[in-house]
C-alpha cells in the first residue's frame, strides 16, 4: 500500500516507525503518525496542528506510561488502528482526486475515527468537537485544491501570476502608465524581453 503515498506521507510513515523505536513500542500505532506529522518537514500539517495547540511535547506527554506494546525486537508492525487510519486516508485521498495519499489525508484518516488515540489528542487540544474538527480541516484542503488546480488552469492557458506589494505594484502601474499599457501588458513586454536577453 505504501506506493500509493506522496514521498511526505512516506517520510511521515517512517518517521512514525521511528517513534515507536524511540518510545519502546513494538507495533506502529497512531499517536505514532501523529507525532510524525507534527514535524516539521510534514508542512502545512504540521502547521495546521501547531495552530490547534498540538504539539510534540504534548503528545509525548499524554502518552508517557502509556505501553501500545511491548519493546520492538524486529520489524515493527502497524496496530489495528494504524491499518484503520491507512485505509481511511486512501478513501480520503480518492474522496478528493488525488493520485496519492498525501500528509492531509493522514491528517483526515487521524481524525476519522473518534475513539482514535490520536484523534482524542487533537479534538482535545484544539477544543473543537470531531465533526467541526474534520470541517475545519476539509476545508483547509478544499481551499489548496481548489488553489492548485485553478493555477494549473491558469499555466494551462498561458496565464502567469505575478504576486505584487503595493510599492512594486506602484512602480510597475507608473511604467506601464508612461508606455502607454496596461499594466498586464507591459510586464508581458519587459518579462519577454528579459527572456530574449
């Protein structure tokens, strides 16, 4: 299954088997993802926990004394609900379009199932309830989703955003003013001028 991951969500799996190494743990559990997705490499999920009020610390807190299995001798095994959580992000992802499992739809896998470890630690800390914790998160996703695929529309059509302050944004209407063009139009002219150079 783990081919059908983004190299994040990849890296974010290993990292998790790492956790569970480090606490002693013999099976790969979610509160494992979870604090594999709370590093920073992880991105805008970490990001979007680290503004829940989830952090590592936090996590690790909750689960001292907690024993998810016995001390690691081999290959480390996913638990019941890690399997769970896998499979829910799969339909996350296919829920969406996506080609790959991506470290958002771990994040909706986490927060699927509301007797989840994980899942309680999140809803916990952010002090939302599951339902509006999942929304919130949805909607997090549907705005990027709908960003990347409307700049992709935009590439498509030979459309290139330009993001401007306002002091170049200013300076760039003044240039354009005093040659007479619009300001799509001049910085056409000086970007395929720049390219012939």
């Amino acid at each position: 299954m783990l081919e059908k991951f983004s190299d994040n969500s990849r890296t974010v799996i290993a990292r998790a088997s790492d956790e569970a190494r480090r606490l002693g743990n013999d099976q790969i559990g979610t509160e494992h993802v979870l604090l594999a997705l709370l590093d920073p490499a992880a991105g805008e999920v970490g990001q979007f926990l680290a503004a829940c009020n989830v952090t590592a610390d936090g996590v690790r807190a909750q689960l001292a004394g907690h024993v998810l299995g016995g001390s690691p001798a081999g290959e480390l095994t996913f638990s019941a609900a890690a399997r769970a959580l896998l499979e829910r992000s799969l339909a996350e992802a296919r829920r969406y379009g996506a080609k790959q499992i991506r470290t958002e739809h771990l994040l909706l896998g986490l927060v699927g199932d509301d007797s989840c470890g994980a899942a309680q630690i999140i809803t916990s800390a952010a002090g939302l309830d599951p339902e509006a914790l999942r929304m919130r998160i949805r909607r997090v996703i549907r705005n990027r989703y709908l960003a990347e695929r409307a700049r992709a529309a935009q590439i498509a059509a030979g459309y290139i955003a330009v993001k401007l302050d306002a002091d170049q944004r200013e300076r760039c209407q003044a240039a354009a003013s005093a040659a007479g063009l619009s300001i799509e139009e001049w910085i056409k002219q000086v970007a395929l001028a720049a390219a012939s150079s």
